[in-house]
C-alpha cells in the first residue's frame, strides 16, 4: 500500500461512502490488485478446479463490499482491512456448506497460526473452529482479533496492519504473538473436549 496511490483510493472512498456509486467501478478498478493478492494468499496451493477459486472468491467480496457502500471509509488501508475480513466470512460460510455436505462432519485438524491462511476443503473444520474462537477473543478483545483476521486471513504486514488499526506497529507484533498463544490454548482446549 504506497501512500501516492492511498490519495485517489481515499477521494474515491469518502465519495462512494457519499453516495456516489458510481465511484465504486473506478475504486475497485484500483483496488482489484490487492483484493487479488489476498484471495490468491488465502487459497495459495489449491488445486485446479477447486469448488472455491479466486476469481470467485475476489467476486463474492466485491458484491459484499457493495452492501458497505455508506461505511465510514477512512482509507485504502481500511478498505482493504474490511475486505480481508469479508473474506474471511466467505471461506467460513464455504466451509461450514462443505461441513454440511460430509457425513459425520470430520474432526477439527490444526491450522497453523504461524502461517498465513490457506483454505481447503480438508481444513474446513479447523478453519470453523478458528472463526469460532475468533469471534469469542473478539468479544474479550476487538483490536486483537482485528489484527488475527489482517495478518492471517489479510496476508497484511506488519506495518499494513498497523495503518488499519491506528496504531504503532509494535503494538500490532504484541496483539499478533498474544492472539496466536490465546487461539492456540483455544483451539487445543476444544478439540481435547472433542476427543475425549
């Protein structure tokens, strides 16, 4: 995220977030390189032909950004914070379809928190306990689980993160490493309640 293209993205938000729809077309066009970038993140190392690609993935977090047309944009940096986490919710809502699909709904496996998010079919489970144990930190702490859902759903940096949230960038590297320790507990806990 250069601050010499954040100029025309911001005008563009606040007139979009103004009402002026039309902006959204010329907005997207700017921003589709990043909202790339975090789909291909996201479904890294999937094979061809995959039930969620993406194009469609890209596609789908267009039409609900669409819906948050009278947010309160502040910047590129922001927009780009809500569509990682739009696309967060897709993935869930795509993994809890294929839980539905399985009989027996398969066992929660772990996801790595160290690194940055890959979805398939064979962690769907794990990714909707991850979300599970997100929205629960997110309610003990919003600003954590924002930096979770930006650096490991987002592929965001540091410094990215940073620029969405408002604050120092060591605060995020703190929010990062507790959220991880706190999801990791989380998630080990649930599934040892799910073995025994």
């Amino acid at each position: 995220m250069q601050p010499s293209d954040s100029l025309p993205i911001t005008g563009l938000l606040l007139r979009w977030g103004a009402g002026e729809s039309e902006s959204l077309d010329e907005l997207v066009g700017l921003v589709e390189p990043q909202l790339r970038r975090i789909a291909h993140h996201l479904m890294r190392g999937e094979r061809q032909g995959h039930t969620l690609q993406t194009t469609a993935l890209v596609n789908e977090d267009y039409l609900k950004l669409v819906d948050q047309s009278r947010a309160s944009w502040k910047n590129r940096a922001h927009f780009v914070g809500v569509a990682a986490t739009l696309m967060r919710r897709i993935l869930v809502d795509h993994a809890r379809g294929l839980q539905r699909n399985k009989r027996g709904g398969g066992a929660a496996e772990h996801l790595p928190l160290d690194e940055g998010m890959v979805f398939s079919p064979a962690n769907s489970a794990a990714l909707i306990a991850l979300d599970d144990a997100l929205e629960a930190l997110a309610k003990m702490d919003a600003r954590k689980a924002q930096v979770v859902d930006l650096r490991y759903f987002g592929g965001l940096s540091v410094e990215e993160a940073a620029e969405v949230l408002h604050v120092h960038p060591n605060t995020v590297v703190r929010d990062w490493d507790l959220a991880r320790k706190w999801l990791k507990r989380e998630l080990t806990r649930g599934h040892s309640a799910h073995a025994g």
